[in-house]
C-alpha cells in the first residue's frame, strides 16, 4: 500500500533563494500551460505536449520537469472533472471554476523523480534540480521511524513544499501490509462522537473535553482576531487554523493507532457507523453544526481503514441507524426513542438493560459487523468499490437500497 512520508528540508540562504526561484519559476510554467489548456480545451498529457514542450524546454526547463509541468495541469483538470461528476462542485461554484483556467500559486507543491532529486540517506542530505542548477548537500530530518521509512520503502515520485517560509520533502512509500485475518475472532466496535471522539465496545472512551477546550481557547482568539480585522490578523487566523487541524489530525492518529493495535492484538476487526451524508440526515442546533464541520469524522474513519490494512485487521462500515435506540440485548432488539432518555444514557423500554449511550452504539456496531463480513464475503460475491468498507447491512431493508462493500480476502 501506499503512504507518504514529511521529512522537513533545512537548507542554507542561497539554497532556499534557489528552490524559491525554481518553486516559482515551475509554477508560472503550469499557469501558462493552463491558459493554453483552457483556450484550446486541450487537457490531456499528449495534446499538451505537443503544443508546449518544445517551448518549456526553451524557457529553461530540463527535459523531465518539462514533462512533470504538463502532468501536473493535466492532473489539475482531470481532478476539477472528478469533483464535477461526482457531484461535489455544484451551482455558482462550479461555474466560477469552469469559467478560467486553472491557476497555481507561485509557492505550490512540485514533484520530482529519482533524475531531479536524489537521497543521500547516511548523510541525512538530498541533491536536487534547480534553475540555478543541481543544488548539493541540502540537509533532511525527521523522526527516526520516518527515516527508517523513507530509507526502506520509498518509491516514485517526491514532492517539494513550502509551507509556512518551511520546506519540506513529501515522499511516497510502498509499505507492505501483513496478510488480511479473513476469520476474525469477533468485532470491535466503535462509535464516534463529539463528547466522547470514540467508543468502543469494550467500553474504552476517547473523550474529547482536552479537545473541547482547546477549540473554545481558539475560537474565542479567532474571534479577537476577526474583528481586528488587519491584514496582520488575518495571517494570525489563517496560522491558528492550520494549527488547529493539525491537533487534530494528530488527535485521530492516535485514536487510531490504539484501536488497531488492540484488534491485531486481539485477533479481531475493527467496524464502524458510515457517516457519509450525516451533516443531511441529522439536525443539529446551531452552536453543534460548526463543532460537526470542524471535526474530521470521516478522517478518523480513515485513518482506522488504512491502518487496520496495513496491520492486516478487517475492516467494514455498518448502516448507522438507530444504533443508539436500539437494545443490543440478543434476546430483545427494542428499538425506540425512548431508550435514550438523555444523550449520554441508554434504558431499553422493554428489557430494562441500560448503559451509557456511546457504548451502546458501539455494542450495536460490533453486532451488525458479523452480518455484513459474512455477507460481502459470501461465494461468488463481487467487490465492490475500493475495498475498504461495508455500508447499510444489519438493517434488511436498509441493505436492499445499497450494496455492501468490504475488505476481502487478498485485496
């Protein structure tokens, strides 16, 4: 499977001044590419090139960051029309978005290969193109795993970054994952929320009041901030926020981490609520829909999929309703409103079995999970999609409307 690798670059004055300049040198070539792109409604890699790469080559540009210029428009294009049939640009913002070409700023990412940029992993330092020609001796750091990574797995392309007035090195890496567990000794269910981020149904909580605090801390600055209203404050929000989403995608590796190791451990899968769609189906007042948007739910879902393939654990996604209405009691099933008479306590109605809330939801979870596996992993059953996940089963007539999908066995 395929991961990438942040390794922070910590180069010299004269160093930086010439990644600067060839930074903003490539990207002024993609601008200009995608005017002619956009004129024409030329966007595939072959028609482009046969217009423009006699032209970037006598602007200055080796043969291959020729070349990587074009990709990368075409690649530019080719996602704009993927955000568009997928029905994710919509209305006034698709039409400003297919009204000009597509534009990058002078900082964007660039990638090179193995002929532009070359490792020196025992000395920590990397050699690299430039407009002012191969830039030797840059030093690299990073974390002693990201090393051990990057020295081990890395292939294909890398990516050069600033961020920040901060350069840093994205590389890719092909990491094997360990034979899928296609048998898995039980579930481990997990539920995610606001108050606690994750529940499992081994009553473990991830709670998340260090997290609410944290937010209520920045959203009162960000609100100082705002109405300042200087060009200095708004470098200050634009800082806060990227710092913001950091802590956070931080937060989920970590939920994510101690999951996984826990099934692997254990021998059993890991499951979840599908949550695509929620912010439609669910209402919310109006101090809960910023605390909705602002979390990455479906970035924790993530995080477990990738991972749980990487360590060989099963993974699949359940329909996730009335997950926490519904009795998990094998012998009962009541599902009812009423079973949840405060949002984080559960009281069946029928058989009197009680909880809190967020575990009940992920006792449901882990049930539903033994349906769908045995379902998508039936003889003769197609895969479907990606291979990461399982959507609307436990529920029959919920599963008639769309079909479930999963981690098979040798995907």
């Amino acid at each position: 499977m395929k991961l990438v690798v942040q390794v922070k670059l910590l180069p010299t004055t004269e160093q930086a001044e010439a990644l600067e300049a060839t930074l903003h040198q490539l990207n002024q070539a993609a601008n200009k590419v995608s005017r002619l792109a956009f004129e024409t409604q030329t966007f595939g890699v072959y028609g482009l090139r046969s217009q423009v790469y006699s032209e970037l080559k006598a602007a200055g540009l080796g043969a291959q960051q020729a070349q990587h210029v074009i990709k990368k428009v075409a690649d530019a294009y080719t996602s704009l029309r993927g955000l568009i049939s997928n029905g994710r640009l919509t209305g006034r913002r698709r039409r400003k978005a297919e009204s000009k070409p597509i534009t990058f700023r002078p900082e964007a990412a660039h990638p090179f290969d193995d002929r532009c940029l070359s490792w020196l992993h025992n000395v920590r330092t990397v050699s690299i193109w430039t407009v002012h020609g191969r830039v030797k001796n840059i030093a690299f750091t990073g974390s002693p795993g990201q090393l051990k990574t990057l020295a081990t797995y890395r292939r294909g392309e890398t990516d050069l970054l600033l961020r920040d007035e901060v350069w840093y090195l994205v590389a890719t890496c092909e990491i094997p994952q360990a034979p899928l567990k296609a048998d898995p000794d039980g579930w481990i269910g997990v539920d995610r929320g606001i108050v606690n981020l994750a529940t499992t149904s081994d009553g473990i909580n991830y709670s998340g009041q260090k997290l609410t605090g944290y937010r209520r801390k920045m959203a009162q600055v960000r609100a100082e901030l705002q109405a300042k209203g200087t060009k200095s404050a708004r470098r200050k929000l634009k800082r806060r926020a990227k710092r913001e989403r950091r802590f956070a995608i931080q937060t989920n590796h970590v939920i994510a981490n101690e999951i996984v190791a826990d099934a692997q451990r254990t021998g059993r899968g890991i499951a979840v609520e599908e949550l695509a769609g929620i912010r439609d189906r669910v209402r919310l007042w109006p101090s809960q829909r910023a605390t909705i948007s602002n979390w990455p739910f479906h970035q924790l879902g993530e995080c477990l999929a990738y991972k749980a393939r990487r360590a060989g654990v099963a993974f699949v996604e359940v329909d996730p309703a009335f997950t926490s209405q519904m009795c998990p009691n094998r012998w009962c099933g009541h599902t009812a409103r009423a079973n949840r008479p405060s949002r984080d306590s559960f009281r069946c109605g029928s058989c009197g079995f009680a909880g809190p809330a967020d575990h009940i939801a992920a006792l449901n979870v882990c049930r539903r999970a033994s349906a769908v596996w045995a379902f998508v992993n039936m003889p003769n059953e197609p895969a479907v999609g990606s291979g990461l996940s399982a959507s609307r089963a436990g529920q029959p007539d919920r599963t008639a409307r769309r079909k479930p999908r999963a981690l098979a066995p040798g995907r």
